[in-house]
C-alpha cells in the first residue's frame, strides 16, 4: 500500500488554513460547542444582546485595560470592523473588575476606539479564567483572546494576542468557516 502524500491528508481531514501570529495561531476547539447568547452592560450600562448571528461569523474578543498587548489589538479589531463589519460581527467584550465602566470608557478614548461594538463582562458571565466556571470561552490562557463563533453558532476556535483580522492568513480561515 503507497503512503498517502500531504495534499491527500489534508483532503482527508479538512483542517482549516493556518492563522498565526510572531508569538500564536489560530487554535480549534475539538469538539466545538454552540455560543449561548447573554445579556452584558454596553458601555452606557445598558443591557446588550450578544449572540451569534445566524449565517455571519462572529469574533469575540476579549480584553482588559490592564493588558498590554490590548492597547494595538483593540485598534486592529475596531479597524477590521469598520471595513468587515457588514460580513463579520465583531464584539470587544472587557474582562475588567466590577465598577470600571468609567476607566474602561477613558481606555477606549485614548485609544480613540469609536465604533467598535464594546460590551462589559465584569462578572465572567461569558468569559472567565476560574477552573470549574460555566462561562462559555475559557480565559486562562491569556490576554487578548478572539474567538471565532461560526455562521452555525459553534465556538470553532481563538487566538491568543495580537491578530490582524485584514491579513490574507485571516481572511483565508474566514473564507474557511463562512458556510459552517
């Protein structure tokens, strides 16, 4: 029997393209499991929807204002929104403490982040570091981390840091989970 060749193997498995960074990739979630939706403050106070959207992709990213590397993440993000944001949904949810709603608005001034769709989960509701927790997107991993939902509703997969959702590796493996 001939070995199969790499291009037969990855016929075989399908795995999506490759999505990395300097320091990570994109990284699958096996078995992937269906997003809830929730109820989070906006950044008025006002309780949100956030769900996925039936036959769109959805990224959820989650920052904080003490992370470092959120600073150049959250301008990226907010940039690929305003060009995708008819075909991608894009939510910036802050892990922040309770009561920081006014640093967390002053952090996204000095940042000059306006349109980007900002939400508050100072409760861990829907992401959370603490082993045990029934939040849907595990956090302890590290800061920032986007989440890619499907058109389906299944959380496929995230990846930790830094990404430029407009690069060609990112729009490849959007390309990927389009129809999933």
């Amino acid at each position: 029997m001939a070995a199969m060749d790499r291009p037969a193997l990855a016929e075989v498995h399908d795995y999506p393209p490759v999505f990395a960074t300097a320091r990570h990739q994109f990284t699958l979630i096996e078995p992937s499991v269906q997003m809830p939706a929730v109820t989070l403050p906006n950044l008025k106070g006002r309780p949100a929807r956030l769900g996925a959207t039936p036959g769109r992709i959805t990224l959820i990213n989650f920052w904080a204002t003490w992370c470092q590397a959120c600073q150049w993440d959250l301008p990226l993000l907010e940039r690929f929104h305003d060009v995708m944001g008819k075909e991608v949904k894009v939510a910036a949810v802050s892990t922040d403490a309770p009561g920081q709603a006014n640093a967390v608005r002053d952090y996204l001034d000095r940042l000059s982040i306006r349109s980007l769709p900002v939400f508050l989960d100072d409760t861990g509701q829907l992401g959370n570091s603490t082993p045990g927790t029934k939040a849907p997107f595990p956090l302890s991993r590290g800061m920032p981390a986007t989440y890619l939902v499907t058109p389906s509703g299944r959380i496929a997969g995230y990846i930790l840091g830094v990404a430029d959702w407009l690069s060609a590796d990112a729009r490849s493996l959007l390309r990927y989970y389009a129809n999933a």
